[in-house]
C-alpha cells in the first residue's frame, strides 16, 4: 500500500504546484463551453434540440478528464526523459504497483480538474437536471479518467521520445474528442459517422455523463457503464502489460 | 557480492556487451572503465535489472537479478549517469519517496533521511524543490537517495560528470568514507582516471563489449608499464576516439523504433 500512495501522492502534488497549469487547462474547456455553447446555442434552439450549453457542458466536462488523464498517462515520456522513471524502475517494487499509483495518480487529478469545470459550468448557466444523478455523473467521470489514464500509460511505454507525441495528439486524442458526440447529437448522423462514433470509448463517457447531468441518452446509462468498465479493465491489462516490459 | 559469467548483451547485429566475466568481492571498491560506448552503462543496466542480458549469468549478493528481482534491488542502491530526481518535489520528499518505494520503516526512515543529509550537507535545503539544486548538490542528494535503504553495493554510474573539483573531491571522500565505516561494496564507472586511481581497490577495463585487463592500479601501472592510469588506459584502449554520435541512419531507425516494439 505505502507504494502506491506515495506515488499517488506524488502526482498530485505535481499537479498543486503546477498552478499556471492549471489556470491554463481551464482555457480551452471555458473557450468550447462560451464560444460554442453561447455561439451555437441559437441555431441549436431553433433546430428543436433545446439549450446548446446544456447539452454541449457534459461534453466539456468529459473532454477535461479525457485530456487531463491521457496527458498523466504519457507523463511518463517526460518521467523516461528526465530521469525519474529509473528511480521507479528499479525499486523492489511490482512494476503493476508502480502503474496502479500512477494510475489512481492521475484519475484523482483528471477528476479535480473534471470539477472545477463542473463550477466553471455552472457559473455559465449549466443546470443539472437531477441532483440525485450527479454521484453518477462522478462514476462516469472516474471511469473515463481510468480508461484514458490507462490508455495513457500504454502509450507512454512504446513511446520512446517526445517526437512522437503531437503525433498521438493530432491523430488519436483529439479524434477521440471531436467524434465522441461530445460537441453534437448522435442522433440521425450520416452512416459511417455513426459508426465511427459509436467505437470511439468517448462517446459512452459524454453519453453516461450527458445522461446523469441534463437528462439526454443516446445509448442508455447500462450500456455506457459496461462498455465502460470492460474497455477500463482491457486497457489497464493491457497498459500494464507494456509498462511492465519497459525497458532502458 | 557481484558475480558476473559470460555476460552478453546484443542490440540486433551489434554485441554491446561481448561475453565479460567478472567478480567483485564484498566491501571492495571495484572501477569500470572504458571509452564512451564500451558497454559499461549498458553491464551497469543488466546488473540492476533494468535490462534483461542476452545470455550469462549475473549474482548479486547470491541472487539471479533476472529471477529475484524485487529482492536483488532491495540490495543494491544505483546513481544513474543521467539524474533521476523528480525536480518538482523538495529534497526531503525526493528522500521519502525513495524510502517508502525501498520499505524502510517509518521511524528508520526519518531516522536515516536526516542523518544522510546532514551528512550530505543538504539538510539546511531540504524544503527547497530539486529545480532550485545545483549540479553538485543533485549529485550529492542521488548518493545520500541510494544509500537510504541501507543497500550491499552502490552502483555509481559516472557520478561525477559534469561536477567541478570541488564538488568531485566531496563526492569521493563521500564514497570512500562510506565505503570504511559501512563496508558498502561500491561498483563504478568514471571516465577521469585520476578518480579510479585514488579510490578503486581494482579496476576492469572494458573495450568493444570486452573485458581487456583486470587488476589493481598498481598492477594495471605495471602490465603497460606507464606511470600513470591514463597512459596504461591509453596504451589499453587505443587513443582514437571513439564516435558515439547518431548518424541519420540511425536517427531514422531511432525514430521507427519508437513505432514498432
């Protein structure tokens, strides 16, 4: 147990004294909730669909923990290339400990950085629709911090330098963001967008979490939460896996 | 303490590390030595189980790093050639973080971490983050980490890279204090010969992934018959220099490397 603490403690600490980091993660999810949710939200009203800030908040939220997370995950680029990975590398320690701090590390900070959008939202007008769902909206938000937290952690372990990240940026987490539905209705898309959406993980967090904070479901709350929670488990078997074949 | 059979270590076509064998006996100070891409880090890697060896056998205090591992590293304590210090955490974090990962008692732990940076000379800095340390003081406080779980061997990989003589002239009195008083087994490398002349108790040089000669300074000295480590190292090692730079084939390989695993 003490491992795993420490180095659970250890991210979330980083992430306390990253205080302009975090003042700067809030910009892009302020900007998607203003600019599109205000800029859209007529249009959407018009098309029938109701408020644009309610529905595109959700969206948000997830896009917050799915960055946060994923970018804890590949951290541990930056841990290979300043030196502290050896540290943990060769403590006698299970290397699955190792990940597990790490992990839980960096789904707390994806799920502090998921409330403070929480309020920014808020602030902006969001409602939620039931209260008694929000402990819910919180599963699903820690579940997607574990997923992509995992997902993370993988990719981190083939990479072997920091060439290759805007790579996984451009190609892999923000095509996971813009075909989640985060920013847009499942309903009635064009067939291969459907499809395509339907095997982005994404889109079962902002679906579970659209449904428990404003009352909208495209595939319903049971589906959202398996998926989820087999895709949790496949990753960080498989995140695991590499991150305990990492070698100097 | 350190047993080593037939160790081998190939990257592809390229043996970095070509069939050494070695012993190092207990509370000995035993240098590697060899020009810059020899295969010393590379045997410092499989010695610590951070690489897995080709073929060959390894012992570390009578245990298969390969098999024992979690047990094999709560004997050893390393400084690697590059740091391995979080620079967002304190000095004193850094240190507790090292002892939790190592399960030293709580108690021991507190016990150890003041009087290692006391003696270290880093307790007065303690609270201050690791990006506010120089050089030397990083240096210090990675020796100070590795030896707080009270470890066999001290694996020091180039320790003194990059410090001035100062700070070097410390670090050695350091080590070879350590050395008398804790009987710790100390195994490195170093590319200043005056370093491994003074402190090492015996040397192995190691050249294209081979062992070329083993012994005392003084026996080394005399097999080259030079007055100085430097020369017999010279007279040992060839005096071309060796290009250890990537060329763009290899940085291209690097780079599908990075893809495929």
């Amino acid at each position: 147990m003490g491992p795993i603490y420490i180095l659970w403690l250890r991210e979330l600490k980083r992430y306390v004294r990253s205080r302009a980091q975090i003042a700067a993660s809030l910009g892009q999810p302020l900007l998607y909730l203003l600019a599109l949710g205000f800029g859209l939200g007529p249009i959407f009203q018009k098309s029938g669909h109701g408020s644009y800030l309610q529905f595109i908040a959700p969206g948000v939220i997830a896009m917050t923990v799915l960055f946060t997370s994923i970018f804890s995950g590949i951290a541990l680029l930056w841990d290979r290339q300043f030196g502290f990975l050896k540290e943990t590398l060769v403590a006698p320690v299970p290397r699955i400990t190792i990940m597990i701090g790490r992990t839980l590390g960096g789904a707390t900070v994806a799920m502090i950085q998921g409330v403070l959008v929480i309020i920014v939202c808020l602030i902006a007008g969001f409602r939620p629709v039931n209260l008694a769902a929000v402990p819910l909206a919180f599963g699903f938000m820690l579940l997607i911090a574990v997923v992509f937290g995992a997902l993370g952690t993988a990719i981190g372990s083939v990479l072997q330098d920091m060439q290759g990240f805007q790579l996984i940026m451009n190609f892999l987490v923000l095509p996971i963001f813009f075909l989640s539905g985060a920013l847009f209705p499942l309903t009635n898309l064009p067939k291969a967008l459907g499809i395509v959406t339907s095997i982005d993980p994404l889109s079962y967090g902002v679906d579970g979490l659209r449904g428990a904070l404003a009352g909208i479901s495209h595939f319903g709350p049971a589906i959202d939460l398996s998926v989820l929670c087999i895709l949790a488990a496949i990753f960080l078997g498989i995140g695991s896996f590499l991150f305990s074949r990492i070698q100097l | 303490m350190i047993r080593v059979h037939d160790l081998v270590k190939t990257f592809g076509e390229f043996r970095a590390v070509d069939n050494i064998s070695f012993q190092v006996e207990k509370g000995e100070i035993f240098a590697f030595l060899g020009p810059n891409g020899a295969g010393k880090t590379t045997t410092i890697k499989m010695l610590t189980t951070l690489l897995k060896p080709t073929s060959g056998r390894v012992e570390l205090d009578g245990l298969n790093p390969a098999v024992k591992q979690n047990e094999a590293r709560q004997r050893f304590g390393i400084v690697f050639q590059d740091p391995s210090l979080d620079s967002e955490l304190t000095g004193y974090e850094n240190m507790d973080l090292h002892g939790v990962l190592y399960h030293v008692p709580r108690k021991i732990r507190i016990e150890r971490i003041e009087r290692l940076l006391k003696l270290f000379e880093l307790w007065e800095r303690r609270n201050d983050r690791i990006k506010q340390f120089s050089g030397g003081m990083k240096r210090r406080l990675e020796i100070a980490r590795g030896l707080l779980h009270t470890p066999k061997i001290l694996f020091l990989d180039e320790p003194t890279l990059g410090l001035d003589p100062q700070s070097r002239n410390q670090l050695w009195t350091h080590v070879k204090n350590l050395n008398e008083s804790e009987q710790v087994t100390v195994f490195l490398t170093t590319h200043y010969m005056d370093e491994a002349d003074r402190v090492a108790d015996r040397i192995a040089v190691i050249d294209h992934g081979r062992i070329v000669a083993q012994g005392s300074p003084a026996e080394l000295k005399e097999q080259t018959s030079s007055d100085s480590l430097e020369q017999a190292f010279l007279t040992l090692t060839g005096s071309s220099i060796r290009d250890e730079s990537a060329g763009s084939a290899d940085q291209l390989r690097q780079f599908a490397k990075m893809w495929k695993r």
